[in-house]
C-alpha cells in the first residue's frame, strides 16, 4: 500500500485532525510517495503508518493522504476493538497482532523500528 502526502493548506485541515498533525512536526513532503506499513483507527480518526522525512516511523492521519496503491501486502493482519480508544490496527503481525505490538511501533521501540525499516528498504522506501 502507497499514498501520496496532498498539497493543502494548514487553514484547511479538519478540526477532528488538527490535534494530531502540527506544522513545526510534520516531517513529509507534499506530493511524495510513501510506503503505508499499517492503518489504525484511533479516537475514531484513521491513521496510515508512514516512515517520515527523518526516518521516524509515524502515524500520520488519512487524510493527509491519496491513495496510490491500495494493494495490502500478504501478511497483513487485521486486530478489531483493542481498547485505549484503538478500535482497529491493520498491518504485519509485529504491528498489528494486537494492542502491545500497537504499542511497541507508537513507543518507537528499537526492535520494532528496526522491522520497520527492513520493511521499508524491501518495499522501495518511497519516492520523489
């Protein structure tokens, strides 16, 4: 799966989402693809799992986002009503398997960023 960051103006971000993207911290580019390692439903807000600009893996909200290739990748897994306001994770098992692999990836645990990038560099990374 793949999406492109839309051009937009801050002004027109939605009020549901504004309190999950901030301009001094967003770290993509617009019109960039990028490789999409999972989506989670969090506080009813969608969420796609990108690796940013300064190689942070990131939860960034959908709506940021075209889709550009919607094909989900064969091991995906699909984990429903997790609790703490996640109500759906959608990924590879060491991501979505559950709420504790949620968590590991939004802690930014060494081990699970590391899988991250294995995965990113084996997918094509993203492009200009």
């Amino acid at each position: 799966m793949k999406g492109r960051v839309r051009a937009f103006e801050w002004s027109t971000v939605p009020g549901d989402i504004q309190h999950f993207v901030s301009k001094g911290q967003f770290f993509l580019t617009p019109d960039r693809e990028y490789v999409v390692h999972a989506v989670s439903v969090y506080n009813a807000v969608s969420f796609l799992l990108v690796i940013n600009d300064i190689d942070t893996p990131v939860f960034v909200p959908a709506w940021v986002f075209e889709a550009t290739n919607q094909v989900l990748d064969d091991d995906w897994v699909c984990s429903l009503v997790l609790g703490h306001g996640v109500d759906l994770v959608l990924g590879p098992p060491f991501v979505a398997s559950n709420l504790e692999a949620y968590n590991r990836v939004v802690d930014q645990e060494p081990a699970v960023v590391a899988l991250l990038f294995q995965r990113n560099n084996s997918l094509g990374s993203c492009s200009d």
